[in-house]
C-alpha cells in the first residue's frame, strides 16, 4: 500500500487486527510505527521476526522516502531530502494520513534516531517509545571506526572504508557489505539465513552514502539537546556486543529521558532479534503490559 504526502510516495503495511473481540464487546489494539534502519534498507527484516508482537498492537512497517518500496514507488525522489529531518517528518505525516492517534513507536539502528527525534518533536504523537540499538549523535561514527581499526578483518576494514566515503554504487556492493560485516552485526550469524534475508530485502546506496560520507548527516546530528521533551514511557534496548552502536550511547540516552527504563542484552552485538529474539520480544511486551 502508498500514501502519497509531502511530495513523495510512501509505502507501507499493516500486520493485525486493529479491532478485535473481547468478550461481549470490541476492543481497540494500540497502533505501533516500526521503523527500519539503515538507511538505505527496508523494513522486510523485521518479518515475521516482529509478528508475535500483534498479540498486543496492530503493526505499521513502512520504507523510508527513496528506499525499499518507497523507492522503487518513486524513483525520481530528491535525493537531497534523504535526511533524518525529512524522515521524522514523513513518519508524522504517514501517521497522520492513516488517521492514528498517539502510537507506540518502534525503532531500530537508525530507525531508533528517526523515532526518537519524531517523539522529541511530536510529542502528542507518541504512546510510548521503544528504542533498540540506536545512537543519539554522530559520536557514534568514530567509535565504530575505532573499533574496527582494532578488531575488524582486513576484508571488514576494506568494506567499511566505501561505507565512511559514501561510495556505494549498486544494490549488490550494499549487499556485499552486509555478507562481510554479518558476523559484527549478529554474534549468532547464520551466513545461510542472512543471504536469504539480504535477497528479499531491497538495498538502496544513495540513502546511507549521504547518511555515512565525509559530509553526511549522521556526522552531524545530535538529538541530545532535545531528548529532555520526551515524557512517555519509553524502552531501549542495546546489546552489550554491539559494534557500530556501542551499550554506552545506550546508556546515555537513557540519562537524558527522563523515566526510562534500559534493558542490556549480554549475549547481542547490533542485531537483538537474531542472538537473542525471544528476550527481545518479551521485554517489548512486558513493556506494554
């Protein structure tokens, strides 16, 4: 499904039921935004790894402007707009367009930087916030750096180097990138189940070289000033093996919200929902009660 706003075309879909039986009346579930990460990804990987989740809360996944079906939606995109600001923005017009109310917003890696910006400054919009391995300023980039100066295989060195220059050309570099880096994202990488998930995702370059480059916008930003505005209840979850978003900017964020609740898993790096999915899981609904 697409809604056309802000002069592009946004796709997006919906797992669950919005409304469902409860005895002798109906009852309303809660409508959740998830948020893919990236940029320059889209939002298949999180099915069904998400899709327990709609026991308690509809779902709404949907791609970035220029990225996934967002983009291939709509390929003349200007790619000038491919920023966080843009993004925020396209998630409070998407969830104005559906007619939500405040909705429980989940977001991952740079997704969680997307919902923690759009909770900052949209906060009528949001129930509650759910943070997984995520930065809050481009602090993070160096860290990264760093460490692979220090652990990363020479072919991981090599992968990253396009990656801080902005130099992706092809879907197909991007998914190379992937296949090398997999075993810093997830501690239990299976190479088998990661290329079938890199085959249905849709990689886009464009996207994360002007997040990542010399000049990008992940350099730049810094979210901390404004994370004070945030009062809804909110989770964060980081993995204390975590490479490109260390526990610590975890920890930092949940200094600056006020009320948070941080949750460290002791056997993830970046991707929670392969080393440890079922933990994952059952904090985000015990979360929501």
């Amino acid at each position: 499904m697409f809604a056309t706003l802000r002069d592009t075309r946004i796709y997006f879909d919906i797992e669950g039921s919005g409304l469902v039986q409860d005895g002798a009346r109906m009852r309303e579930r809660p409508a959740a935004l998830v948020v893919h990460g990236g940029p320059g990804g889209d939002h298949s990987g999180f099915k069904p790894a998400m899709s327990v989740l709609t026991e308690q809360m509809q779902l709404v996944y949907f791609d970035h402007r220029g990225q996934g079906r967002s983009g291939l939606a709509d390929p003349d995109a200007d790619p000038a707009r491919f920023t966080l600001d843009e993004n925020v923005a396209d998630m409070e017009a998407l969830r104005g367009y559906l007619g939500l109310g405040p909705v429980v917003s989940i977001g991952t890696s740079y997704g969680g930087m997307v919902a923690m910006a759009h909770a900052a400054r949209h906060p009528g919009a949001v129930s509650h916030l759910v943070l997984i391995v995520t930065a809050a300023h481009g602090g993070f980039i160096p860290r990264a750096q760093a460490f692979l100066r220090e652990r990363g295989t020479p072919e991981q060195q090599r992968v990253c180097e396009t990656l801080w220059a902005g130099g992706f050309r092809t879907q197909d570099e991007l998914r190379h990138y992937y296949e090398v880096m997999g075993p810093l994202y997830a501690r239990r990488y299976d190479p088998v189940a990661a290329a079938a998930g890199r085959e249905r995702a849709i990689h886009t370059a464009e996207p994360i070289n002007r997040a990542f480059g010399p000049s990008g916008f992940l350099r730049q930003f810094d979210l901390r000033p404004e994370l004070s505005r945030i009062t809804v209840p909110t989770l964060i979850l980081a993995g204390r093996h975590d490479w490109i978003c260390p526990v610590e900017f975890s920890e930092e964020i949940h200094r600056l919200i006020p009320g948070s609740r941080l949750v460290i898993f002791e056997e993830s790096s970046h991707s929670i929902r392969v080393d440890e999915p079922e933990a994952m899981l059952r904090a985000i609904r015990e979360f929501m009660g």
